[in-house]
C-alpha cells in the first residue's frame, strides 16, 4: 500500500486563524525581498476569508510596499470573463455554441467553418497573432480598435483546421471579444462589466484604459540577461484585449469565483459546458476559459495568466468552495506560484502537504533503484540514475531532477509537490517505480525495464566555437537568446526566465540537462543561421534575429 495514499486523508477545514499562521510562514519562506517585486495572496471558503496578505514592494522606485489589495493585471484569466460573458448572451438566446463565426464576423477567412465552441476551448486552428514573429516588441505598443487587431492575423495561415486538434490561443479569444461586441453593441469590456460584474457587484475588476487612472495599480517588473529587475516592457492594453485586459485585486477575483461558480450568472446548462472538456480539448484538460486539474484527489477549475509585468493565478475546489488567487508584479523568476497556491489550497482544507525533509540514505540502496523505466502503455521512459550521491530523476524528453530521500524508498521532486514510491519484488530488488502528482493517491506506474543507459559526455568549445553560436534566435511560440557569461560559459536564456548553462555534445549541438532540451545549431562555418529546440518530443525552428 502506497504511504501518499495513507498521508492523503480528510482533515479539518483550517480555521482562518490558523490559515493565517500557515500562510505567513510558507509565504516567509519564499524570501521575497521587501524592496522587490512583490505578490498578494488571498485565501477563503465560500463567504468566509481565511487570509489576505501581501510581501514585496508595489512600486520599487516609490519604495511603496505591497498591500493586500493592490490592483494587477491578471492576464488570461480575463478569458474566463470573457467566456462567461459569451455564455450569457447565449443564455439570452443571442447566439448559440455552434454558431459559425461568419455570422458576426462575415469577413474573417474560412469563418464559415468555425464554430463559437471552437474559439472557447482554443480549437479553432487560427494563427496566435502573440505569436507572429516580432510582434510582441514594437507592433504590440500600438494602440488598435477590434477590427484592427483581427487584421493583424485574420490573413496568417492557420495551424490547423477547425475542431481537429488543441492549441492555446489568444487570437481565438480577441475573435470571441468580437463576437460579444456584434452581439452588445458595446466593447467587449463593457459587455463583461454590465452582463456579469454589475449583476454581482464586484467593483474591483476592470479593463486597463489608458485614459484612466486606477487607484492603487501596482507597477509590473522583469528582468533582464543579467537578472537585474527592470520595468515591465510597453504594450498598448487594447492589443491583449477579450484574451488578457483585464486588471483586479485578489478579493474581486474572490467575488467573481463566489458569483461564477455559484451560479449566480449564467445558466447551470452553460456552467456545466463551461468546465467540461470536449473533443480535442479534453486531453488537454480545457473547458472554456477554465482548466481542470486536481490537488489531493479535489477537483480544482483554475486559470493563470502572464503579462508584461504580471502573473496571475484563480484556483477554486468546488466541493468545498475553495478560492486561492495570487498575483505578482513580476515576469521574472523568484516564486513558486502553483505550488504555493496548491500548499494554500490543501492547507485550508485540512488535507496539507507534508514538508519534505531528506533523509540519509545508504548509497547502494540508492544504487539498487538505477535503471530505465517504462510508463504502462505508453512509449516514455524514465531514467533514475545516481550521480555525485544523489539520485536523480529524467523523463524522456524532460529534465533531471536530483530526488529528496524521504525514506522507506519514497522520494520528492524538489521545488515540487510531486513525490516517488520505489516498488520491490519479493526478492527485495526493485521493480517499478509510481509517480504521485500533487498529492494525488493514484499514481503513474513505470516499470523497470531495461539497464541504465550511458550518460551522454560533453565537450570544451573553443572561443570562435562559441561566439558562432552567439546571438538571439526566435520563433511565433519561442524565442531564445545565446551569450558568452563573465565566467565564459556558453549560456541560453528564454524572455522571462532565468538562465542555463548550455553544455555541447558537438560543435553546433548543445543540450539542458535540467530541462531536458536539445539545441541543434545549423551546421557550417560563421554565425549559425538558426537553431532547433527540441523538447518533450517536440522540435521548433528558431531562425537568427
């Protein structure tokens, strides 16, 4: 019997006092420096706040510190609004689910053949205009009226065909924004705010004009290729429009979760359409605007978002009305937001994540678990390997990640909630391994089924080799940027996030350990005219800026 099965049990619901207690301490724990970018925390059961705080400054160059209720922006957990607001005029008999885009939008190429349904749950195949090369830099700045964003990717080939797979996209919520605007008359935004956040009173949530001023707005930060804070970069709010304008505290998302899942604004028929994943989405765990997922077995519906300068994260467990929202004034590395969020949500009620603390274990018991294993029916592997007295884990295509020795052959993924039970036979050798995600009692069974594989050896580039790779390569989904460190190490940094160390197999190939990822540079001599990313089974072509 699995011991995360026995630790995963119902426990008594926090009460707000101890809420509190928990959530300073875990919040303690992430170090954010009080003269940095900062978040605020929220957490509560149905009408009842169990804890709001904050940590970190709103305003670096102020010096003015983070309070509870500082106004961010949330992102692409505006689409949930945006859904629901479709949702309602459907309930009003405005529209229905299987309307055909052409009937509002008669212009927009081959609308005849994508349906509502298909621009909710991100499967209507049309091009991303967030991912056209270059345009998140200056294009992104310009102020645009709806029919001139659309213009900007209406014409863009599409990356598949209507209903036949599954891929976020913001274009596809701009088009639903259009949609709600034909049907109202109104902006997409004053249709949100007097079909949904006026019936519920909440004050507190509102799409950024330019022309206003919110009182108590947070500055938004990130960092650049030296990891020092900088401003958040300029993007006019008319551009993330249906799929991202919004700004809120954390209590109006609390309002807004009590009022959407309480069915106070729309139809229990469209409610349940809305967090119910179909067709190609399903696999991907997507409603409309709204994902499903699961902390201690719980269902949870969440959104998050991430915009220049902020993240944000909605979380609600409907069976005990649970609301977790956080949000940060910053893109750049420094807290754990999902799993903080989880650890809030488990806390509150009374099933909480026990904390990992290692324990010695004796080198040849790690030793014992080395090999290769395969998950049930599926082509990925897992490799566990021990290095330097640690044993570490890689799923194919993945990171490593150095495992926590918990004890009685149970392992933590580090920084994570994930944990690892070693399976033995009853000649005590080790024979499969199960992976538990997010305090779940089910886990993923991988078994033992091959020796471990040779570990891949690198090699030393010489200065020309390396200043050939040098540069910043992009794509529509990703973009990179190569560069030589004070310690001369050849590293690779993505936007927003922090750097890594590229060690090379080969002259033009280059490979991270930690994430799993591969860098193919074109071959031949000079500046490599792009680079191949290859990760989690998937290639993408990245040509030089």
């Amino acid at each position: 019997m699995s011991l995360l099965a026995v630790a995963a049990h119902a426990g008594t619901p926090a009460t707000p006092a101890a809420m509190a207690a928990y959530a300073d301490k875990l919040l303690d724990e992430q170090k954010i420096a009080t003269d940095g970018p900062g978040f605020t925390v929220l957490v509560a059961r149905g009408d009842q706040l169990l804890y709001k705080g904050a940590r970190g400054a709103a305003s670096i160059e102020l010096g003015v510190p983070m309070q509870p209720d500082q106004i961010m922006r949330i992102g692409s957990v505006t689409k949930q609004f945006a859904a629901a607001a479709l949702l309602k005029q459907i309930d009003d008999g405005k529209a229905k689910l299987d309307d055909p885009l052409s009937k509002y939008l008669p212009d927009y190429p081959n609308g005849a053949k994508i349906t509502l349904l298909q621009l909710l749950n991100h499967t209507s195949g049309v091009k991303s205009y967030t991912g056209i090369p270059g345009y998140m830099a200056n294009p992104i700045r310009r102020d645009l009226s709806t029919a001139e964003l659309v213009k900007e990717f209406k014409d863009q080939p599409v990356d598949f065909q209507p209903g036949e797979k599954w891929a976020y996209n913001n274009s596809g919520y701009v088009l639903l924004g259009a949609v709600v605007e034909t049907i109202s008359g109104k902006s997409w935004h004053q249709s949100i705010d007097e079909l949904l956040l006026r019936p519920a009173q909440i004050t507190s949530v509102q799409f950024e004009a330019a022309d206003k001023i919110f009182k108590g707005m947070a500055r938004g930060y990130s960092v650049n290729g030296q990891r020092e804070v900088t401003p958040a970069g300029l993007l006019s709010m008319t551009q993330p429009h249906a799929a991202g304008a919004l700004i809120a505290n954390t209590e109006g998302l609390w309002r807004w979760n009590q009022a959407l899942h309480g069915g106070k604004l729309i139809s229990k028929a469209s409610y349940e359409r809305m967090i119910a994943p179909e067709g190609p989405a399903k696999a991907n765990h997507y409603g409309f605007g709204i994902a499903t997922g699961k902390v201690r077995d719980h269902a949870m519906l969440s959104h998050g978002g991430g915009i220049h300068g902020f993240v944000s994260t909605l979380n609600y467990l409907p069976a005990s009305q649970t609301t977790v929202v956080i949000l940060r004034n910053s893109t750049g590395p420094g807290l754990a937001m999902d799993t903080v969020a989880r650890k809030l949500a488990a806390f509150a009620i009374g099933e909480p994540f026990a904390e990992h603390k290692a324990v010695a274990v004796p080198a040849d018991q790690l030793k014992a678990a080395e090999g290769l294993y395969a998950r049930d029916g599926e082509k990925q592997t897992r490799t566990l390997r021990l290095k330097d007295g640690q044993l570490q884990s890689q799923r194919s295509g993945g990171g490593i990640a150095k495992l926590v020795p918990l004890g009685q052959d149970r392992f933590a993924f580090p920084d994570s909630l994930n944990e690892l039970q070693l399976e033995r036979g009853t000649d005590g050798k080790v024979v499969a391994l199960k992976v538990f995600n997010n305090g779940e009692s089910t886990g993923e069974r991988w078994t033992l089924s091959g020796e471990l594989p040779p570990e891949r050896s690198y090699i030393t580039l010489s200065p020309a080799q390396m200043q050939s790779l040098v540069g910043e390569y992009s794509s529509p989904q990703f973009g990179l940027k190569v560069f030589i460190d004070d310690k001369g190490r050849l590293m690779g940094q993505a936007p927003g996030q922090r750097s890594f160390e590229l060690l090379a197999s080969a002259p033009r190939q280059a490979h991270v350990p930690e994430v799993g990822a591969q860098l193919d540079f074109t071959p031949g001599e000079g500046p490599a005219a792009s680079v191949s990313l290859t990760q989690n089974g998937q290639t993408l072509v990245m040509p030089r800026k």
